[in-house]
C-alpha cells in the first residue's frame, strides 16, 4: 500500500509533504470552493523534483459539497445542479424525471447557466430543493457509496428534515389570502419571538 509519504512518481520517501492553507477545488467544477486547513497535501520529491497534490478523503469531499449545496440557501446555480446530478450518478434525462420536468432539455439548458441563478425569486426555488434533498438522501445516505461520518448524517437528517417540513408549511400558507402572523414578547426584558400556532 502507498504510504502518503512517499513519492508517487519514483517511490522515494526522500519527500516533504505540506499542507497549502487555502486551495481552489476547481477539479469539482464549481466556482470559488476554497480547501482551507489541512485538507490538501503537496508531496515535493528531493530525489526526482516531482511535486503532487493530492485532495485528502476526495470522495467525503464531494458528498459533504453536495450537502451544503442542497441545504444551502437559496439561489441554486446550474454548475451547482449540473455538480449535483453527477454526484447522484444521473443523467440529465433521469434528473428530468425526478424533478417531474420531463424534458431532458430542461436540465441541460438550466446547467448551461453555469453560474446564474435558476430562480430570481427564491420561493421558485422550493420545489427543486426538496426533490434534490431527497435525492441526496436515496442515492448518498442509504448507499454503499456513502462517506459521509455519522456525525455528517445526523446533521443531514435534522436539516433536511426541518428544511421539507418548513417548506411544505411554506406552501400551504403560500394560498392563504389573510395570513395572521403572531410574535410575543414574554416581559418587559425578553426578546421578541414568532408566537406558536400562526393561524393561516
Ligand atoms: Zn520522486
């Protein structure tokens, strides 16, 4: 087995490995993901000069980007969609499908956005991101390709589940003609907060 200490080039263990601080991942194929801290190694060789970087626990990398884009905040990309269909192993027309589009077309026009948003109102946004939420879960959470730790998972679950919950309440208020908003203040010193049981 290849020790990361080692030279991958002629084997020499006459190497010195550092740890650049803050590296562009531009191998994902996403604009501006920093790899910061000691998540990359440069191997430089003293016996053949070879220098090699090599992105540590690649794999958990791409599933923990995959995450932040699904939970993240509004404002999805086509290069993020485009990420995402990759790392759940679809093609543009199986994404379609999933999405209830159909049209393999859409996808691949949504994808050539590179980095615009797909939505300028957020609200658009919804219906996309819990059907990617869900995706993630079927094709990285329950499958044998999954690298993410427990602790990645549990954080997943209690995000995401929040996240559906709010928005299919989202939408059901989205039709409400009245809605009736209710925040309290406990006593003269306590913070405002949303009330329980905002009537639609
Ligand atoms: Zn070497």
């Amino acid at each position: 087995m290849a020790s990361k200490n080692r030279c991958p080039a002629c084997g020499s263990s006459q190497v010195r490995v550092t740890y650049p601080p803050d590296c562009l991942y531009e191998n994902s194929g996403l604009t501006g993901v920093h790899l910061v801290g000691k998540g990359v190694a440069e191997t430089a060789c003293a016996a053949c000069g070879d220098v090699t970087t090599t992105v540590l626990q690649e794999a958990q990398l791409q599933q923990v980007l995959g995450m932040a884009i699904v939970l993240g905040g509004a404002g999805i990309t086509g290069e993020q969609l485009r990420y995402l269909r990759k790392l759940f192993d679809l093609t543009q027309d199986e994404l379609a499908q999933a999405i209830g589009k159909g049209r393999r077309e859409t996808v691949a026009e949504w994808e050539s956005r590179e980095q615009a948003r797909l939505f300028r109102v957020p609200y658009d946004e919804l219906g996309l991101r819990v059907v990617l939420i869900s995706l993630f879960h079927a094709r990285i959470m329950q499958s044998e390709f999954c690298c993410l730790s427990s602790r990645h998972r549990s954080a997943f679950d209690h995000a995401a589940g929040a996240f559906v919950e709010q928005a299919a309440s989202f939408a059901r208020q989205a039709n409400c003609k009245t809605p009736v908003l209710r925040v309290r203040r406990q006593g003269p010193l306590a913070d405002w907060a949303p009330a329980p049981g905002i009537a639609g």
